[in-house]
C-alpha cells in the first residue's frame, strides 16, 4: 500500500476528547490497519488493546464487512426511513433482535452511542406519558457514569468534567446514584466484587426522597467503561432490578461498550443474567466501520407507545436521518454474521481466564494500586502524581504506543478491551509492554 505523505498542516481539526496543543506538538497518526494491527504514519505496527474505542470487536478492516459496505453504497447509498424504508433496516433490525435478551426485541437505529442514550431516555419520557403518566419525568443515572455527550448523556453521566463547562442551561431533573468502586474493600478483584451490592439500595433512599411517581427510569452502565473500567459488585445489578420492578421505573442498561461479546456473552444483560427495559448500543453493533448506534426496546415498552396514538399518527416524534442508513446496517448485518461464523463472543469467554492472569500479573509493578477485570476488559489504576491527576497515565499511554501497544487511559487508569480475536500471544504482549513501560515511568 503507498503511503499518503503526512500532512504537515494540523491545525483545522479540532479534536475530540483531546489535548489539541498537546497533540499537534508531537501527533500520533493512524493510517491504516487489519485484524489486531494498526499502522502508524511512521511505517509502525500498532497491536491494538483497545479495539480502536472499544468497538473494532471482530479486529480491523475484516473482508466481509468490507465488501458489505462497498457493495451496500454502490447499490442504495441512501434511503429515507421517515414514512419511507429499504429491506436491510429490517433485516439488520432482526438480527439485533436475535442476540438481545428475552422481549427487548424493538430495535430503534440511532447514529453513536449518544444518540442511542438520547433515544432510550426520551421512549423511557414517552413511554410513561403513554400510560398516563406524564408526571414521570425524573431521570437517574450514577456517579462515573458515561453515557455519551448529549445533553441527556451528560445530564445522567457523572463524570464532573464532561458537565461542568455545559451544567448552567439543561442538565435537569435527574439524580443520581454513588458508584461503586472503593479501593478499600474491591482492591485486586478478580472479577465481580464481593462487596457493594448494599449500594443499590441508595435507589430506595432516591425514591423516598423524590416519589416513585416522578421518576421516569434509571441508567447504568452495567459495567462503566470510559470511567476506567468499574465492575458491577455481585448481586448490584440484580438489586437494581427489583427496585426499578417494584416502584415501575424502567432499568435501561447502557450496553455501547459491554454490548457484542465483551464479556463472552452478546450483552451484559445475559451475562449477568439481568434483563433491562432498553439497552442502549453502537460501537461494535457494526465494527465500528460505519457510525451507527441502536435502542433495542422491550416489546411492552414499544407496545404502550405505539399502540397509544391514534390510527395513523406517528407515535414518536423521534429520528435521524441516518436512522439505519443502508451502509451502516450493511455493515451490521455483515459483523453479526461473522459474530456467528467465527463464534468471537465464545472465544472472548474462552480468553477471559488468560487475559485476567495476565491483568493481574502487573499486581505489584510500579505505581499499580488497583487490578480489575470481566470478560475481555480490564482496567489498571496507577498511583496519581501530587498535583498532576491524569499525567502518569498518560506517559504511560504514549510510552505504550511508542512501544507498538495502543492502550487506552482515563484519568490515571489505564484501560484494555482488544479485539475478540486477540490470541494469547498478543495478551502477554499487551501486559508484558505496559509492565516494561511503567518501570520506566517516573
Ligand atoms: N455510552 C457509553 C457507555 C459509552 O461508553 C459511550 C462511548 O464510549 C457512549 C455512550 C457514547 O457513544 P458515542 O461516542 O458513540 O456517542
């Protein structure tokens, strides 16, 4: 493949997420990339730890998804799906369906994860109006929560710099849940924590505090992923559940990075074994090779909705244009079919004990305080410098790329979720690169 040249003029990108002076000083480009690889503008392979964002789940530029894609623009680049649709908006619908739990088995199309958050909060808003409850209007969401930047995600999401900047207009009428990580009793656990189910109980204190008949619906993240890797304490979720049953509060699981396989199931919800009113989704829904996000919906939460307008009226004032955009859910349809063919959610569940052993063999090096894992995730805490949060893990993520390792970091926690077809080789790579770089890391 010939190499584009580098452009040299940087500046009219403004980036997401991302210290731009910092980066234009000393960039990291991405060029190309296949399977577990990226190649880096400078002729470098990258082994990918983080499937790009947590979403490249069946591994980069798969032929498959590919061809889909190609074949899918080049025969109907667009279709409206406002009064109008194109067969594969249902066909990707169905087979979304397929893999979600029991009765959540109405499949809305969004664009990103923000956008599904967007989606579920509002049919949650509808839902209830339907029933003659128009007064459920509050919605809860937890401390560390990331579910996206709109401003329903952030309004939910507890992460304080993600809100501070935007909290004098919108953020509303929400509250929200502690989370659940607490180095002194879920330090070093392998897996689900034994201690904090206790905590799902502070929904009980919510509602008191409000009355069940203000609130709308709860969402979590059954795992918190962009928060740096929390792990739901045993019984937590379950808890939740019965709290949300029995005060009529839809649960909606915000599934866009547990969603596909990462923990060896299709969704958190089967892993767990704890089905949710909505989940919301995107990422790896379609490999992440075109922006697409979904909601799927329980069939009675779909039901109230529609079935409450009248004949012939649209029932939710809801949509994008990209809604099932015919390439995206080409895509979907594609990277479903390879889930299946090469049963990549069976062999994460296969890897978990191999990547958990190789998570936790950094247990010790320096600077680690905290090892936690499910699945294929796992997150690292390090010890934060006095006065500059955040600046050792980052050394430590630019040390890695240098390295030929791309990691993820948040705050001063470092983050891993490979690619579903990352092999054993590749794990010990991963860990063994990270414990090489944080000896070097002051
Ligand atoms: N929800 C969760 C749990 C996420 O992890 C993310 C992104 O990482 C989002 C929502 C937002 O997704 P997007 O960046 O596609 O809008």
């Amino acid at each position: 493949m010939t190499s584009r040249p580098v452009i040299d003029d940087l500046s009219n990108f403004w980036m997401p997420f991302t210290a731009n002076r910092q980066f234009k000083a000393a960039p990291r480009l991405l060029e190309s990339a296949k399977g577990m690889y990226y190649r880096s503008t400078d002729g470098r392979e990258i082994l990918d730890a983080c499937a790009g964002l947590w979403c490249v789940n069946a591994g980069h530029c798969r032929d498959e998804i590919v061809a889909a894609v190609q074949q899918q623009l080049a025969t109907l680049d667009f279709a409206p799906t406002f009064q109008m649709g194109h067969p594969l908006a249902f066909e990707a619908a169905s087979k979304v369906a397929e893999i979600m739990p029991e009765g959540l088995d109405r499949i809305f199309f969004t664009n990103s994860g923000s956008e599904s958050v967007d989606t579920a909060l509002k049919i949650a808003l509808a839902y209830h109006r339907a029933r003659g409850e128009a007064q459920r209007t509050r919605l809860i969401g937890r401390e560390r929560g990331y579910h996206g930047v709109g401003f329903g995600g952030i309004s939910v999401g507890g992460i304080s710099p993600n809100r501070k900047t935007f909290s004098g207009s919108l953020l509303g009428n929400v509250d929200h849940l502690p989370h659940t990580h607490d180095l002194e009793h879920n330090a070093y656990s392998k897996g689900q924590p034994a201690w904090g189910a206790h905590l799902a109980d502070e929904l009980e204190r919510i509602v008191t505090l409000h009355d069940a008949s203000t609130i709308a619906a709860v969402i979590v993240e059954p795992v918190a992923g962009s928060t740096g890797v929390l792990i739901p304490p045993q019984g937590y979720l379950q808890k939740l559940r019965e709290i949300c049953t029995k005060h009529g509060i839809l649960l909606i699981f915000d599934e866009v990075i547990t969603g596909f396989g990462r923990l060896g199931k299709a969704t958190a919800s089967e892993y767990f074994g704890v089905t949710p009113d909505l989940i919301t989704m995107a990422k790896a829904i379609n490999n992440a090779a075109i922006p697409m996000g979904a909601v799927a919906a329980h069939r009675n939460v779909h039901d109230t909705v529609v079935n409450s307008g009248a004949p012939g009226a649209i029932e939710l004032f809801h949509g994008y244009t990209y809604s099932a955009h015919p390439a995206a859910t080409a895509a979907a349809i594609a990277t479903l079919d390879l889930y299946r063919k090469e049963a990549l959610f069976e062999r994460a569940h296969g890897l978990a004990p191999a990547f958990e052993a190789a998570a936790h063999a950094l247990r010790g090096a320096p600077h680690v305080k905290d090892v936690r894992n499910l699945g294929l995730v796992a997150g690292i805490e390090l010890e934060s410098r006095d006065g500059a949060p955040g600046a050792r893990a980052y050394e430590a993520f630019v040390k890695c790329f240098e390295a030929g390792v791309l990691v993820r970091y948040t705050g001063d926690i470092l983050a891993f979720s490979p690619p579903l077809i990352v092999d054993e080789e590749q794990i010990g790579r991963i860990f063994g690169t990270v414990k090489d770089v944080l000896a070097s890391v002051k």
